[in-house]
C-alpha cells in the first residue's frame, strides 16, 4: 500500500513541479469548493470520530482540536483561498551573480518534491497541510491519527474531488488510512519516495519521528510556552494577555503553560490575577512564597515548571530579576513561544536577544504565533529547531533552492 502511495505521490510531485501559479491556484480554489459542498458529510464524518474519542474519555483540550463544525469547515475552505492569493515562492531567484570567469550563478527556490506529514487529532491540518504543500508544488502523504480517521477521510475525498474538478492530479494529496504505528514506521523510511517528513503533535509523536526516521525530519515542538510579568508592567495589560494566552483556546501549543512574576510585584498582582484566571476557573500550580500570597494556589511540582498542559491549569515561579526569569525559562522551555510584559525598554530587549525559542513576545500574547497570524495564509507547523525553518513554517519553508548557472563555453583550466 505504501509503496503505491509512494509511487504516486512521486508522479505528482514531477507534475506539480512545473505546474504554474495559475493552475495552482485554480486547485485551490477548486479545493476549497469542494470542502464546502461537501461540509456535510466531513461534520457527519467528524462526529463519528468525536463519538468514538468520548467513548475514549478524550480530553476536552483536545476534543476541541478534533471537533469540525460549519465554520470551522468554512475556515479551512477559506484558508485555502488564502493560501491561493499568497505570493508563489517557487520559481523566485533569490540571487544572480557574475564570476570572474564569465560565468553566471544564481540561486532559486523549487519545490521539495514530496512531503510526509504525520500528526495527531487535528483534522484541520489535514486541509492546511495540502494547500500549503501543493501551492510550494509538493505532493503530500499524511498520516493522521486513529481518532479523527473519518474526519481526515472525509476531507481528503473532497479535496482530491476538487483537484480532480480543476484538471490537477488528485494524488497530489494522499491519506494513509492504515493508523497503526508500524505504518507510521514503514513511512518513515520511505527515503525513495519521500523526500521530508514533518510530525505534528504531542512531544511522543515527534520523539518517535526523530528518533525512527530515515527521511530527513523537520522538528515541530510542544508548547510549554511562558509570560514573564516584569515589575514594570502594567497590571491591567499583564492580566488581558495572559488570560488570552492561557483561556482563549487551551488545546494548542502556542497557549501560555507557565507564568514568571517578579517577586517585587507579587504581593499586588497576585490576587488580582487569581480574580482574573477564576473567570474560567484556571488550576494555579505555585512555588511555595507565592502560594503564601494567594493560598488557594496548589502546590507546583519540579515537573510542573516543564509541563505542557493543554488544559486549564497554569504553573506559576517568582523570580528576583529579568536575568533569573531568562534563566528559568531558557531551562524548561519547549523553545516554541516566550513573551515579556514590561515598560523597561532594556529588559524588553534583553528578554528578546537572550531568552532561546522560536518566536519571543513583548507586550503581547504567545496565541499569535500562527501561520495566519504571521501573513503565511496558513502554517504547516511551528518548528522549533534551528535548521532549514524555525517558527511558523509558510510558503517558502516548503520550498528548497538550487543553483542556476549560466556560461558561455567556460571550461574549468
């Protein structure tokens, strides 16, 4: 089955290499149709899969990443139009420069040929996943997890209609619809077809990933993501973001996890954010001084400060400076996303060139460290290591370059 797949993921990818922006974007559109005329019957599809995960005892956190309805069809339809009205990366020369022996050497971006993606119960990724892959002129093997197996089902069939309405290869998306780990596996070490696998979930899936796979990887990460509250920030300020960071969606990566205080100002802000976080009755896991200050605050743990919640419970560590809260957060950070609420201008900065993560805030909530967000159109994920893409990876993430040389009979002496 594999090897099949394989096979025509491979056909695609040299189709779609050539393919111009216009057709690409006819796919697109031709996608984001289909998803609609056919919302139906993925939020039916998806219900079979929410049905099955509460049988489960599934998480709330994540049966919100599973669960589909109306708009958030319409938001992955509408995303992929985003992405067709984005500039087209590939084919961009990114530099042409004389030698002195005549000849011409430039650098361009082209496709990566075929991507793999393997990610957990997110079926909106399904969709984000091919629009973004196929308008850098990829092909895309996913393998999503079990529970939203129908959902993922449900979506690729339309999509693959719509290419296939547009006059595009419908194998230009394909699902892997065996959910089982040694399928995970096999695709993992399919360097003969598949060209970059990138994992998108929980730190067990991307460990798996990285520590199994023979196809180069593409390292997206947890989101034990911090606010540090300097003692100049204000308060009013301070509390709006982190109750956006924390409560305005718990089941994602880019949601705050953990709080850092100054211990200068713990004594007021405390129990005005204990007053603010009970709004949606959030969990405050505490070091001891600061459980003195607000004793309803429970008790954290050494593993609370490098936990990755996804629910409505915060850890919370007081610290003397900005030097102290660099530390700590550099110490249990996921390297994903790490924000500061300060008016010191040289804490701001030194937060920023010192603290180690993807994306680093000031004065504003960690939720914003999205492909969307950043004028990507969409994201296929947040990588959170150092090579090739790290951050929210768009467009030109999915493209590699080549050298492009020009001569005029030179031959080397």
């Amino acid at each position: 089955m594999l090897e099949e797949i394989g096979k025509h993921a491979k056909q695609a990818a040299r189709y779609l290499n050539v393919l111009g922006s216009t057709q690409k974007n006819q796919g697109l559109y031709g996608a984001a149709d289909a998803l609609m005329e056919a919302s139906d019957s993925i939020i039916a599809a998806n219900e079979r899969d929410l049905d099955n995960a509460r049988k489960k005892g599934m998480h709330s956190g994540l049966l919100d990443r599973l669960m589909l309805n109306p708009s958030r069809v319409e938001a992955m339809a509408e995303g992929l139009k985003a992405v067709a009205a984005l500039e087209d990366p590939v084919g961009e020369v990114l530099s042409m420069k004389p030698r002195p022996n005549g000849l011409l050497i430039g650098q361009k971006r082209v496709p990566i040929g075929v991507i793999g993606m393997i990610y957990e119960a997110r079926p909106n990724v399904t969709a984000d996943a091919f629009g973004l892959c196929f308008k850098a002129g990829n092909a895309v093997i996913l393998k999503g997890g079990s529970d939203a197996l129908w959902s993922n089902k449900a979506i690729v069939k339309a999509i693959q209609t719509g290419l296939s309405s547009a006059g595009l290869p419908s194998k230009a998306v394909q699902l892997i619809e065996d959910t089982s780990r040694e399928t995970a596996k096999e695709l993992m070490r399919m360097n003969q077809y598949v060209d970059v696998l990138i994992p998108r979930g929980g730190a067990g899936l991307i460990r798996s990933v990285v520590e199994n796979s023979t196809v180069p990887v593409i390292e997206t990460g947890t989101g034990n993501c911090h606010i540090f509250v300097d003692e100049s920030a204000d308060f009013s300020m301070a509390l709006d973001i982190i109750f956006n960071a924390k409560t305005q969606r718990i089941g994602v990566c880019n949601a705050c996890e953990s709080l850092v205080v100054h211990r200068k100002i713990a004594g007021e802000f405390l129990p005005l954010l204990k007053k603010k976080l009970d709004e949606k009755q959030v969990e405050v896991r505490a070091d001891e001084e600061a459980c003195a200050i607000v004793p309803e605050f429970s008790s954290a743990s050494e593993e609370d400060w490098g936990r990755e919640y996804l629910d409505y419970i915060l850890s919370l560590k007081l610290v003397d400076s900005v030097e102290e809260a660099i530390y700590h957060i550099n110490r249990y950070n996921t390297r994903h996303s790490e924000a500061i609420i300060t008016s010191t201008y040289a804490n701001a900065q030194k937060f920023l060139n010192e603290i180690d993560a993807a994306v680093v805030y000031v004065n504003a909530s960690t939720r914003f460290t999205d492909g969307f967000e950043f004028g990507f159109g969409a994201e296929i994920g947040i990588s959170t290591q150092k090579l090739h893409a790290r951050g929210p990876m768009g467009l030109k993430e999915l493209t590699a370059t080549k050298y492009i040389v020009y001569g005029d009979g030179q031959v080397r002496p």
